[in-house]
C-alpha cells in the first residue's frame, strides 16, 4: 500500500566522480529492490551526473535544498525549475541542519514546498524535535507546529504527494537512534495531524520515513514497524555496501 523509501542524503560529501561511480554501483542494486524506492541526495554539483548515469534505472535523485522563486537575484540559491532541469525527482525540504545552520523557518519550508510541488517536484519534508524539546514534553507541540507551518496552504491531493521524514534533531549523526517504539509513536502522531488537516485516505496513504542513526544494524526493527515508512539516511548512505544493506534490509 504505502511503498518504503530508503533515501541517502549525502549532505556535504563527494564529487561528482564519486557520485556517478556510487550510482553506477548501487544501479543493479536497485534494479532488484521491487521492494522499495531506492533515493540518493547528491550535493547541487553532482547532481546532473547523479541523474545522468541514474537515467532508465531505478535510482532516483534528490536535491537537499531549493529556493522558492523560479529565478532572481539570490546569489548562492538553486531553483526547482532547476533541480527539474538537473533531472531530479525529489528535494529534501526543511532538514534539521537548515533550520539550524540557516535559520530555515516553517515559512520558509512553506514555501519552498509549493515551489517543489508546482515544478513537478516530490519533496521530502523534515520535521523532527530537538533534545531539549524531548526533555521538557514538548515533542508533539513541535512536531505540530512544523507540520501545520510547513504544509500550510496545501490541498489534500499536494499533500499526498509529499513525502515526511520525521527526524529527531538528537539522532542524527550522534549513533543515537530512536528506539523503533519512540519513532512509530511519532510517526503515529503525524499520521494523526495529516488526517485531521488532509483526511483520512490521505493520512494513510502518506510515506512517513524515519531519519536519525540509521544503520544496517537497526534498519530491519525501525520498518517492522507498521508506521515507519523508510528512512532518511545520512551516514550509513555514503558507502555502497552499507547503502546496498539498507536497501535490502530484513523483512519478515
Ligand atoms: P544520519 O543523518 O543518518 O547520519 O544520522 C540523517 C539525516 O540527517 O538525514
């Protein structure tokens, strides 16, 4: 029914001979992963060789960023028109390090979400709590807050177009994962606010992946859970044998 996803985002690591070689590799991979959607995030440079040496396989590429407006003065920006032009079919929209690194805001995500969808787009749109919000209880308050913002505005046909991955700040890039149980309870949570915004047939149709730590060694208990969709990859995305045991994780 809701077909997994395992996406590596490969934030600020390889060239675009490293790239083109990695999608080489993980091609015939893909090409037996019936399973799944096989999503690699290449950064800006490598991603028309990443869609070039991808093109008629499974592989499917994604940026990690976009700017809102179609073009314009916005040095250092990259376009959805062209991430499309590049030959990408997803944008990873709103990830932890932009909220924090960048001050990235929910507006902001907002917007860049519409763009996405209007250039024929599949964004990845990132929400997660920090530590601290976990300690003091406000999980949820946050998790709503950044689906409310971010989606605002979409109809339920945008909405079930997207993809969400729920990204706890405090799991990612630390070895700290959410344990199965803590991620399922969140993805339930947002399965919950997307039927009440966007309806139930949306809500249950809609790809919610986990982000945080994840690794060969734990991806088989995150998607034995029935609300964890696919994951969101950093680390473990970067080489091919730990990607390749990612793509193939155990299902029962
Ligand atoms: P990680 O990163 O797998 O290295 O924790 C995940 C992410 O940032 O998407």
């Amino acid at each position: 029914m809701r077909k997994p996803v395992i996406a590596g985002n490969w934030k600020m690591y390889k060239t675009i001979e490293e790239t083109v070689d990695f999608v080489e590799r993980i091609k015939p991979v893909a090409a037996q992963a019936s399973h799944c959607e096989v999503i690699v995030a290449p950064p800006f440079t490598a991603l028309a060789a990443a869609a070039a040496a991808a093109r008629g396989s499974k592989v499917l590429v994604s940026a990690q960023n976009c700017h809102w407006d179609k073009e314009g003065a916005h040095t250092g920006e990259v376009s959805t028109l062209m991430l499309r032009n590049a030959g990408c079919t997803h944008v990873i929209i709103g990830h932890s390090e932009r909220r924090q690194e960048w001050g990235e805001t929910d507006e902001q995500v907002n917007k860049k979400v519409k763009a996405a969808l209007a250039a024929g787009l599949t964004p990845i749109v990132c929400v997660g709590e920090t530590l601290a919000q976990r300690e003091i209880g406000e999980t949820e308050e946050n998790l709503e807050r950044q689906f409310v913002g971010g989606l605002a505005g979409l109809t339920p046909v945008d909405f079930s177009r997207i993809i969400i991955a729920y990204e706890p700040v405090w799991a990612i890039g630390t070895g700290r994962t959410a344990t199965p149980e803590m991620a399922a309870e969140a993805h339930h949570f947002l399965r919950g606010l997307a039927g009440r915004q966007f309806g139930e047939r949306e809500a249950q149709g809609i790809r919610i992946l986990y982000g945080g730590s994840v690794k060969p060694d734990n991806v088989g208990a995150l998607m034995a859970q029935e609300e964890i969709d696919g994951a969101l990859v950093g680390g473990a995305s970067l080489k091919v044998d730990s990607f390749t045991a990612l793509v193939n994780y155990p299902r029962g």
